[in-house]
C-alpha cells in the first residue's frame, strides 16, 4: 500500500464514507501537475492524502484546505 498526495478543487467532507465514488475524482490532479494556470482556474484547492492498494483508493489519511 501507497500513501498519495491527490489536489482537487471539490470539497468533499463525506470523502471517507464513499471515497471511491466521491467528486474529487473528476478534477483530481497529482501535486506536479497543478501548474499556475491549473491553479487559477479555480479559486479553491483541498488536499487529500490518500492510501490506495494498487490502483484503489482504501482509506483517507489527511485532508486540508491549501
């Protein structure tokens, strides 16, 4: 099992109740892909530490607003 590091604009405070099927999912970005012009897109950033076995999400570690 890996720790990873998953940015996204969404809030998502229900995260850990349904991880796999949360919204993060659909504009998540890894930390070096979030360029100046990626970050201005939005006005909002959440940082999610997550675990994942392999490929799948398994259980949220951390959460902040950056």
């Amino acid at each position: 099992m890996t720790i990873e590091i998953v940015i996204s604009p969404v809030k998502d405070e229900k995260i850990s109740s349904n991880l796999r099927g949360s919204e993060i999912w659909k504009k998540a970005y890894k930390p070096e892909e979030v360029t100046e012009e990626v970050r201005k897109k939005y006005p909002s950033w959440y940082e999610y530490s997550i675990k994942f076995d392999g490929l799948t999400p398994v259980h949220l570690t951390k959460f902040r607003e950056i």
